[in-house]
C-alpha cells in the first residue's frame, strides 16, 4: 500500500497574482489548528497592505453556551491551520 501525505495550509488558499491577491478562503468556511486540533469558524477576511488577517470564532467548550471566543490570524501563522 502506498501512503500519500498533503501537507495542507490556509495559505494555498491565498494566491497573488499581478500584484493583486486572489482570495479562495470565504465567510463560514469551518478551519483547524493543528497542533491543538480545535476547530474555528471563519467569520471575515481582512485585507489589509496587501496581507489577508482572518478573524474566526468557536464557541466556548461548555455544553448550551453560546460565547463565542475570537481569534486573528496572521497571513505568517496559516500553516498553522487547515480547512475540515
């Protein structure tokens, strides 16, 4: 048996082009840390000098809780993440 290994990121999601950035990452696309493998909504895109800021969400660990708890993510730390 042959195994295959992706090596995924968000950054694959985020290509320039031209001097222009071509945005494949969207609102709701649900998202993985995986080092802690906690999951994150994102909740918008940010562009900001040309840089993509993602600021994403997941709900607090209590069961019938509603919080949110929200992050930012630096273009630098999407190798951090992958899409579920």
């Amino acid at each position: 048996m042959v195994e295959i290994v992706l090596n995924e990121n968000l950054k694959k999601g985020v290509k320039k082009k031209k001097g222009k950035i071509i945005n494949m990452l969207s609102n709701f696309l649900l998202i993985r840390h995986k080092p802690t493998k906690i999951e994150y909504t994102i909740q918008k895109i940010i562009i900001n000098d040309n840089k993509p800021l993602i600021v994403a969400y997941r709900y607090y660990s209590k069961p019938g809780n509603d919080k949110k708890v929200f992050i930012k993510i630096p273009m630098s730390d999407f190798k951090k993440y992958e899409s579920v």
